[in-house]
C-alpha cells in the first residue's frame, strides 16, 4: 500500500513520530478486527458513543505500532516510546482522504450506488450478474457509511477489473465527503424514500444531496418513473448523462411492456431502444423486481453482451436480511431488529416474523418503540403503522414511548393484548416479560432505546447453585505451561463448549490479557460472543457450518477447515461477500479419525491454497488420540511423525508455511519436544492435569446450598425408584442441582459425594432433575443454608468424582447447565 511516511504526508499530518518506517497494508477503526498487527494503522475515531483512543493502550500490547490520533499526542509519545503516530485534526476526514488517493491509482470502471433502499441488494445483485466476466471488489455488506467507503475503497487491488461500492448518507455535507473517495465512472441511484428524512428540509434536498454521488459520472442509472429523481437531475444538470428504465415511457432507455408474475418467478418483457428481451427472475415481490430491473440497465452499460445471457438473471440469489434470531427463555423465540426503525423495514420484519411463528406454531408478540426515522408528522405517520400492523396476525403489541401513547388510538383494538408504556425500563419493571412464553417474539426498536436490554431479560437465567472460577489459577496454569515450551512457541486456549463449560468470556478477557496466540472456540457464535464483549486475539472455530459462515466474516473469526465440501463451500461464500485473503486453519487427520483432511489429500490441497487469492492457510495442525496414555506412546509419536512430513509436504507446494500445532495439554505434559510453533491448551488450563501434574493450581469450584434437613427412619425410602436408604435412620440433606443443571445421574445412590463442613457426605437415591438428596450422617452439625462443595474440595477433586462415575474431569464441566451461575473472582 504506502508506507507511514508517505501517509503522513498524504493525509496533512501536523505531527508526526516516526520511529521506524514501515509499510502499511491494514488500515482498522474497530480494535475488534484486529487481524494484522504489524502491517496496521489504526485510526483512533472518536465519536459521541465511543473513543478509538481508549483502545490504543489494548492494541499496542497485540503487536500494532502505528496510530492516527486526535489529541494527546504528546503524552502517547512518551508512553509508547518505540511506536508511530500521526496527529492530525479530523480522524475520519484523514482515513477519507488515504482512501482517496489509493482510489486514484486506479484506473478502472466504478459503480456508486445510492438511494434511501436496496443499496446493497442492488450491490449484489450486480455482482452476481458481473463475477463471473470480471474480476469484482466491492463494499462487504452494507459498508456505505462515511466509515465504510473508505475502507470499502482501501480493498481495491491491481487485479480488479470492476468496482462497487455503496454510498449512503444521513445529513447534509456527507456525500461530498464520499464522492471523493468513490470517485464513481457510473451512477446508480435505487429510490427515494423517508429514511433519515429528519435531517432535510424536504425531499428534493435529500435527492440533491445524494445525486452529488455523481458529479463526474459519465452515466446514471435511474427509474425515470420517480419524478422526485428527475426532478433533481435536471436541477443539476445530470439529465443529459442519465438513463432510465420506465413502466410508462416507450422512449426510457430500458422499456418495461409486461410483468408476468408467476407462484416463485416472474417473467420481465422488456425494449432496449427497440430490440426486445425477457428475462425471468426467481423473485415475486414488488422491490426485488425494482432493484433487478435497476441492474439490468446498469449491467447493458458496463457490458451490452451480457443481456443476451438471460440465464445470468434467473440463477440470482435472495441476499440476506439483517434479522438476528435469538432463542429465549420459556420455549420463545426472539427476533431482534433494530437496524433500522422506518415503516418499509417494519413491514419487512413482520413478514418475517409471521413466517417464523407459523413454521414454529407460535404466537405472534411484537414490542415497538417509537419511529425515529420519518418525514411524516406524528399524526399521519403511526396512522400507517397502526394500519400496517393491522394487517398481520398480532396476539400481543406492547408500545414503547411517550409518541405509540399519545397515539395509541391508531392501534388495532382487536389485538388480544395491546399496552403502552413511556419507556423500556417501564416495560421491564411490569410483570410482561416474565409472562411471556410460547411466542415468536419481534423487538422493533430505535437505537437509543437499547432494546437490547429486552431481549437481554427475555434470555436471563438465575440458579442458586454457582460454579466459582478463580482467574489468578487459570493465569498461573498457563505460565506453567509456557514454561514447559521452547520460547517462542505460542499457545492458543481452547475455550469452545463456553470454555468447557466454565464460561467463555471471563477466562477469556484474561487469557486476552496475558497476550494467548489464539483462542479457539467449536461453533461461530461463540466467537462472535467474544468478538462483541471486546475480545481482541484471533479465534480459531474448530467447527465451522455453512450457515454461520456470514457470522465468520463480520466477526472475523478463522474458521478450520477439514473437508474439501467445507473448503469450497467457504471459498463460495468470501468470494461473493466481497471479501479476499481470508485466514484458515487446516485440520490434518492422522489417526484420530474425527475430522481433518487425509495426508494423502494434502498436495491437491496445497496446489489449492497455492492458487487462492480467496483463502490462506495461518496454521495446519491435526489432533492426538491418545496423548494420556502411556500405552500408546508409539502410537502417538506416529501421529506426530506423520504430521511433520504432511505439514512440510504442504508448505513445499503452497510456497509458504502455515503455523504448525499437533500438541493438547496431555501433548504438553509428555511430549514437549514436539511443540512446533502452537499448541492447544484446554482443561489444563483449569487445573485439571492428565497426568497428574501437582504443579497446577486448581481454578473451578461448584457449590450450592443446603436447602432442607429432614430425618428419615431405617424402614423408609428415599427419592424416585425408592432406591434410597440409611438402614441405621438419620438425616438426609436437599440440594437444589439435579440432572437438568448438568450435575450427573450416575452420582445416584452413593457413586458420588458432596462436602459439607470438611466432611464427605454421599448421594443418597437417585440424582432428580432440580435437586439431590444427600446423607448428612457425618455432619450433624450441617444447618439449613450452609454451603455443600459439589467439586473444587481437597475432599471432592473432580479427578476423583470422575474416576467414580467412569468419565473424565471435561464431562463433569463441560455438562453443567447454563442456569447454573458462573461467577469469576481474581486478587
């Protein structure tokens, strides 16, 4: 890209500390996306919800060494001797102004797309009907913001023969800002509508403001049956270079004569100055018909040849909504929805909404705030959405801010339930969301609402019995573990399964803190949990599936691959996101026959990665079976052996050498001379060792409360089966886990113990789904509410417990219930 030097002067930096020269490929605002440290600049953007500058501290300690700050730069300066910053007045405006001069070195056709809707479907819709001719960038998904164009454009590269990019503005002066750095050859606006309205004095400044997009176009796609559009190219003098497509005007550029539409198609008749065409689209409603029809007259401008191709428009894939689904608490469903709040995205939700309570056989509840996003008044806009709403099958519409209660008459009075309530916090102090069960739940709210807190209480579980993490061991146990490896050898944790059932995020933080390689996770949302909470390291997903492939990318998660399916699946899916050289793990089966790739596989998998501008390999590594055992030493060293050769045999033929890691914690423990460049720590870090190191310092401990003393004769029974017994009489003790917390049922009947009061006291009968009788026999002291150790006790290790119930300490963790309370202490 450039180096620092050459940015400071392109960006009009006024100070400048320069401590080494480096080359700067990466250009981050959010510390979360964190993936290139060396090759980074990071903008530090302040803004009225969060500062950029607090997080500088954070990433210098991951490895970046360049910063474009605002203020303090004097301070920064000594505090990071050996980093670079350049002080400038305008954080955004400099990032704009580098994305301007990168979009200057090319020479190539670039689309911008504006409007009020269909930006990106638009966006994508073009790129599908272009990949396959050209060689495509474009914005990922709807980076059309002033934060996003720019580093929409900074993706550019010599290889791209075409360019998209999205531009969307809110307010007045924005678009100037962005014409700059998109520099558009074509034009595309989709349509006017009301979004953001607020911000403009009428319509036909809105339309002015975002046809400024293109200024230096040599042509413009338009619907010429919008007259606000036509209007404002004549005002500015566009019209001469515009064309448009019409259902009324036989003189439009592209003449619509008919639309057939069919049960899941729809057949467009249509004249380009005067030769006919049809083309049929998968698609049935109103606004995708608008949105292909706009990129069948951009496609006949980029390229007329491609409108003798009609197969390229019928195989166009939906792009997806932005809805994100949520399992709640009481068999609900959740849908969360507040990315936009206007009466065109309302509707599109509870269409959906509708679809999802019918499949589930739920009851439609819809929460709603009020509409922040309208040119209408008060009056005439919640008039349309009462009627709206009207129109679906409603059970349950609870109204949130002082304008749904002034004009709740508007609401349909035949909903079951219909409440109002002048703000979120009143609606969570009502007895509602704990009544709230069985239903498919839409939360439609305006940003400032923070409805998340709504969908926050509908998710909330609260259980007495509590699983204590202690911070301090899980750090001692990792530098235990460092010190057992050759220097330089990176560790990454394993927190998958909510790091084996302790709780991902807290352990987390701190392995974050203490600089971990990596973490690794099994499925995406768990890493997209860490990424939100602010976790910054890279995460590895252990097992990727082609549905949370869109959760990979925005969260920038490193998927592992371990199948050719998986691979090109994944290829699929970046190369129509927009996105290139994205990191993966390789997965190598050498024995363990669970996942990974054959080595006999591994050249054709090398000549693949060799020729990928799609995909890169940072690590290849397989997993062990039997590292714990001594018995099966030589065959583990096999595995290892096979490992070296496969992944040197990889890096021969890919040109470059991936990471390698073959070593779990029982790896670490027994054979370190095999460390290579990683290895996994898991339960290990928990202090639970394989091989009984006493080094470790143990870091969990689960423990409830004594809930009930009851004295029971010899002659009866105890508990469901009558399979209890005290043959002597006595006290017996109720705790309240049981089967559903993950607390296992082949504890029952004296297999396992609990400690009260130092002293072990065995299960009595069998473990019940909430609760467990215990036999308080050696404890007549025990009282009503003292504490009862389920595992964490010198009295209850959990290697012991595990050895009695013939499993392994990872089940006994890993199985406990998320209602079970986790609660993380550090000194």
């Amino acid at each position: 890209m450039y180096t620092l030097q050459t940015i400071a002067e392109k960006i009009h930096a006024h100070q400048c500390a320069i401590r080494s020269e480096v080359f700067i490929e990466h250009f981050l605002t959010d510390s979360r996306s964190l993936m290139h440290p060396q090759s980074t600049l990071f903008f530090a953007i302040r803004t009225v919800t969060g500062d950029g500058h607090l997080y500088i501290d954070q990433l210098y300690n991951h490895g970046v060494r360049s910063f474009v700050v605002k203020d303090e730069f004097d301070k920064l300066t000594q505090q990071y001797p050996d980093a670079n910053f350049l002080e400038v007045r305008d954080v955004i405006r400099s990032l704009q102004k580098i994305a301007a001069e990168w979009r200057r070195e090319f020479n190539i056709p670039v689309v911008g797309v504006t409007g009020s809707n269909g930006k990106t479907i638009v966006k994508e819709f073009l790129y599908q009907l272009l990949a396959d001719t050209y060689r495509v960038v474009r914005s990922p998904r709807s980076y059309n913001s002033q934060l996003g164009v720019p580093l929409s454009v900074l993706k550019m590269t010599s290889e791209d023969q075409i360019a998209i990019f999205e531009a969307g503005i809110s307010q007045l002066g924005e678009m100037a800002r962005i014409e700059e750095v998109i520099k558009p050859t074509i034009g595309v606006i989709t349509n006017i509508g009301s979004a953001h309205q607020e911000n403009f004095s009428s319509i036909a400044q809105k339309v002015d403001e975002k046809l400024l997009l293109f200024g230096g176009c040599d042509r413009i796609v338009y619907n010429m049956d919008e007259p606000e559009i036509v209007a404002g190219l004549q005002r500015l003098g566009l019209l001469s270079r515009a064309r448009g497509w019409s259902r009324k005007d036989p003189k439009a550029h592209l003449y619509v004569r008919s639309i057939e539409t069919g049960r899941d198609t729809t057949k467009l008749n249509f004249l380009v100055l005067g030769i006919e065409y049809s083309i049929e689209i998968p698609f049935t409603d109103q606004a995708s018909i608008e949105n292909v029809l706009t990129c069948v007259l951009t496609t006949i401008i980029i390229n007329p040849s491609l409108i003798d191709h009609p197969e390229l428009f019928s195989k166009l894939e939906p792009v997806e909504m932005r809805l994100e689904l949520i399992e709640g608490n009481k068999n609900n469903l959740i849908i969360n929805d507040v990315y936009n709040n206007d009466i065109n995205s309302l509707k599109i939700a509870l269409d959906f909404q509708q679809q999802r309570a019918t499949d589930a056989d739920l009851e439609p509840v819809l929460i709603l705030t009020e509409i922040q996003q309208s040119a209408l008044n008060e009056r005439p806009l919640y008039s349309r959405v009462g009627e709206l709403i009207g129109k679906y099958r409603i059970s349950k519409f609870y109204g949130i801010g002082k304008e749904l209660f002034a004009y709740r008459e508007f609401f349909p009075t035949e909903i079951g339930e219909r409440n109002f309530f002048p703000s979120v916090e009143d609606f969570l102090s009502s007895d509602i969301p704990q009544q709230l069960s069985q239903a498919c739940i839409l939360i439609k709210g305006a940003r400032s609402f923070h409805c998340e807190r709504i969908s926050d209480r509908l998710s909330r579980k609260v259980h007495e019995t509590t699983l204590e993490v202690d911070l301090d061991a899980v750090a001692h146990n990792l530098q235990y573990y460092r010190s057992k490896l050759p220097q330089g050898t990176q560790c990454i944790a394993m927190v998958k399964a909510q790091g084996y059932g302790v709780g991902a995020y807290e352990v987390a933080k701190k392995l974050d803190q203490m600089h971990v390689g990596a973490l690794a996770v099994a499925v995406a949302d768990e890493g997209r949990e860490l990424r939100s909470q602010g976790i910054l390291s890279p995460i590895l997903v252990m097992n990727p599936e082609p549905t949370a492939f869109d959760t990979l990318l925005e969260w920038h998660l490193e998927p592992v691959v371990f199948s050719w399916k998986l691979l090109r699946a994944l290829a699929n899916k970046i190369d129509k996101q927009g996105f290139d050289n994205i990191g993966v793990h390789i997965e190598v089966d050498t024995g363990m026959h669970r996942l990974g790739f054959r080595p006999d596989e591994i050249p054709e998998l090398a000549r693949f990665f060799a020729q990928s501008h799609l995909l890169r390999a940072r690590s290849i590594f397989t997993h062990l079976a039997a590292a714990d055992m001594p018995e099966e030493d030589a065959f583990t060293r096999n595995q290892l052996e096979v490992f070296r050769t496969t992944a040197d045999q990889f890096s021969e033929i890919a040109g470059y050498r991936p990471l390698y890691h073959a070593l779990n914690t029982a790896g670490v423990e027994r054979f370190p001379q095999y460390a290579f460049d990683c290895v996994r720590l898991g339960i290990g870090l928990y202090g639970i060792s394989p091989s009984m190191d006493k080094h470790l310092e143990p870091a969990v401990r689960l423990r409830t409360t004594l809930l009930q003393k009851s004295y029971i004769s010899g002659d009866e029974t105890i508990g469901y089966g009558r399979r209890g017994h005290l043959t002597q009489g006595g006290e017996i003790g109720i705790i309240p886990i049981g089967y559903a917390d993950g607390y296992s049922r082949r504890m029952s009947c004296g297999r396992g113990w609990v400690v009260v009061h130092g002293k072990r006291c065995p299960i009595v009968g069998n473990v019940c789904m909430d609760t467990c009788m215990i036999d308080l026999s050696q404890c007549p002291e025990a009282q009503e509410g003292d504490e009862v150790i389920l595992f964490g006790d010198k009295e209850a290790r959990i290697e012991d417990l595990a050895r009695a119930i013939d499993t392994i300490p990872y089940e006994l963790i890993a199985d406990l219930a998320p209602r079970v309370r986790r609660v993380y202490y550090q000194n």
